[in-house]
C-alpha cells in the first residue's frame, strides 16, 4: 500500500480500515484535498468574517510545520495548546501532526494551577497560547517547575506565531509516522482527581471521522457543521474539525464562549447544515426561543453529547425547531460518540445504539455481563481508544482493560 493511504472495510459485521505501514494522518485530513480539487473550496468560515480555503490550510499547515521544527522542536515532544477556535487551531494542530510532534489541545477555561500541573506532567517542549488567555497560561508557565524552551502567543507585538507561519517555508514533508505511532494528546476531565493526558494515535481521527462522521451521522461534502463544543474536547475536535476535514465540508468557527443568543445568531447568519450542542445550551436555548424567533431552515439535523439528553428536552426541541437533536455517549479515551441515535433510528431518553466499529459489554462489579434490563458498568471496544494515560500506570491500567475501555458510566441495554 502507498505511504498514508489506508482502505476502509464498512459494515456493522466487518467495520474495519487498514492502514499502510507509513501513515501520517495529516496527509489524508489536509492533502488529500488538493488531489481531489477541492483547493479553492472554503475549508473554514470564521464568525468574524474570514474564510481559509482547503489550498490555503494545506500552506498554512506545512508553514507553521516549518516554524515549528524551526523554533527546536522534535518529533515525539510535546506541544500545549491553549487556542480559541480559529483557523490558527487548526494550523498549529495539523502542522505539528505533518512534523512528527504531539499538539496536546487544553480547555481554555482552565486557571493557572490547572495549566501549570499539565506543564509539569506532559514535560512539553513547547506553550502557544492565544493572548486572550495570557492572564492564566503566563502565571503558569512562572509557576511550573519544567521551563518550556518555546511559549508564544499565537498573535500580537513581538515574536508570535502567525509571524513566524507567514516567514516559514510553503514545503514539508509529512513526518513518517505510523498508524499506532503517538500522536496528539487530550486531558481529560480531573473531576475525580488530576487530569489524565490520554494519548490518541494516528489512526483514531480516521475512526471517528469515517464511522461516526460519515457512516453514523451521515457527514457529506456539502455540509456545514458548527459546533458550540469547543475545539480541545474530543466531542467539539470532530464536530468542528476532523468530520467536516474528512469529507470535504466546511466548518464554521465561533471563537466566543455560547450562549443561547449567540448561537442561534451564528446558526443564522452562516446557515449550518449540521449544529452540535449540549443538553444544558440546549435546555438554555429552549428558555431564549419562548421570547425569541430563530432561524433553523438550514439545519439537517442538530447532535448531543457530554451528557444524557433528558427526553423533554428531546421533545420540545422538535416541537420548537422543527429539528431532531441526535444523542449520544461518548468520551476523550473515546475521542468521540461511540453509541447514538440516528436519523432513522431514535428514541427520546436513550443514548441509542452501538456505532459501526465499535462494540461494548455491560457488566457488574466481578465483570460479569449482565442480563439485558439490568444496570452494571459500561465498557466498550474500538479503533480510535486511547492507548494509554500519559504518566499514570495506574489508571490506564484501571481504564483500559484487556482491550476494552472501561467508561465509568453505569448503564441498561432495554427490550430493543
């Protein structure tokens, strides 16, 4: 097989793709665009009124590659992220990818002692960082005992990212990475504790992209996906940037924090085929739409995740909007929805049915399965689970279990 080319296997017995023995994941998300004709197509229409089109997102990402390896660093290190959702998101994630280092995204609404633990544990060689979050990532990296040897803003006065991009190299070579090589990281929630960082590979992106994305929701090259998630959770990194890269369609970038009124203006304004959301903003929005007119012609079809949709807000949404919303679970070891609801396949309260590829158990505290209507721990098995939690034996060796991925989540398998 060709370096970086893969074949995927489809269908709920055999779901499967194989990739060649040199695969950068990068190549395929961004390159393969350009062969395929697609350069002058919009790729990604930010809210403030800029566009990058796939020609200009593939330079940008070999640039910033370029600047990248420039400023020292080496293939396998690691690089924190704390990036509003812009176009500079995406340079920055894929640039690292296509040179061989590991972007590790963090939520941006983190505190200075939240961003120097992940300082200290990831031992990162580099901190880029939007200026709006400069009052929580400085602190940090002066509080951090590891010094990383680069941090920069993505923008502003003095040396920034966006100038050392546009002085960099338009060439570069995709790092020769493999499938199961590592490649990007995501912290997840330290609700029960300390962040993990879960390590992703090359071929997880491919995984959800095409079995949730495309196979599950119905992704297509004509749609325009908006994502209220943000870029650096896993459920907001494929809504807003890896479904729509896959198939050729366009994302809409909203940088601000949503609410109800924002939202339903971008929905507005840039016409989303496809509008990714939560219960909670659900929920919000359903309170701003008693008093507010909103316009959703345009939406196909709007998707939940992050937590149970409760079925009244199911129902309302539909009888409010028109729209049906999508459930489903799914978790950053994950890195997306792995059981949904479908578009000719839903049932309000439910997290719906397993997604291609995947396959899962329930079982109780001896990790006996349990008979169906009976509750008992949720594990699951697919392409795209992390590997392992970077620095924490312990855990990993808790969460990721003979193959399966333990998800924490008690739940039921009904009479359907």
């Amino acid at each position: 097989m060709q370096d970086h080319a893969l074949t995927i296997s489809s269908g709920p017995a055999e779901a499967h793709v194989e990739f060649a023995s040199v695969f950068n994941v990068a190549v395929p998300f961004i390159d393969r665009h350009l062969a395929e004709g697609r350069g002058a197509k919009v790729a990604i229409r930010e809210t403030g009124g800029r566009e990058v089109t796939y020609a200009e997102l593939a330079e940008r990402v070999n640039r910033c590659g370029n600047a990248l390896l420039g400023l020292g660093l080496g293939r396998g290190e690691r690089m924190l992220m704390m990036v509003k959702d812009c176009a500079e998101f995406y340079f920055l994630f894929w640039g690292a990818i296509r040179a061989g280092i590991v972007p590790v995204p963090l939520n941006t609404l983190l505190r200075a002692k939240d961003y120097t633990f992940m300082i200290e544990d990831s031992g990162c060689a580099a901190v880029i960082y939007s200026p709006e979050f400069a009052a929580e990532v400085e602190p940090a990296l002066e509080a951090s005992p590891h010094k990383p040897n680069q941090t920069l803003p993505t923008e502003g006065d003095g040396p920034n990212l966006v100038a050392l991009i546009d002085g960099a190299d338009a060439t570069l070579e995709a790092a020769p990475t493999a499938a199961t090589d590592d490649c990007f990281w995501l912290y997840s929630s330290g609700t029960t504790g300390t962040p993990k960082g879960a390590v992703h590979l090359h071929r997880d992106m491919v995984v959800t992209s095409q079995f949730y994305g495309v196979e599950t929701l119905g992704v297509h090259e004509d749609d325009i996906c908006f994502s209220a998630a943000k870029l650096f959770f896993a459920y907001g990194l494929g809504n807003g940037m890896t479904f729509p890269l896959w198939v050729g369609a366009t994302a809409v970038l909203f940088p601000a924090r949503p609410a109800p009124d924002n939202t339903l203006e971008t929905i507005g304004t840039f016409k989303p085929t496809l509008y990714f959301g939560v219960p909670t903003l659900y929920a919000a929005q359903l309170a701003y739409l008693e008093s507010h007119q909103a316009d959703f012609a345009s939406v196909r079809y709007c998707v939940s995740a992050g937590e149970a949709l409760p079925a009244d807000i199911f129902r309302r949404w539909k009888e409010q909007t028109g729209t049906v919303i999508l459930d489903g679970i799914g978790s950053t070891e994950a890195l997306h929805i792995f059981i949904s609801n479908t578009a000719d396949d839903y049932k309000a309260g439910t997290s719906g049915r397993m997604v291609t590829g995947y396959s899962s158990r329930i079982v109780d505290e001896n990790g006996n399965e349990v008979a169906a209507g009976e509750s008992g721990q949720l594990m699951i098995k697919g392409d795209s689970a992390a590997k392992y939690y970077w620095n924490n034996p312990a855990k990993t060796a808790q969460t990721m279990v003979d193959g399966w991925l333990n998800t924490g989540d008690t739940y039921l398998q009904d009479e359907e």
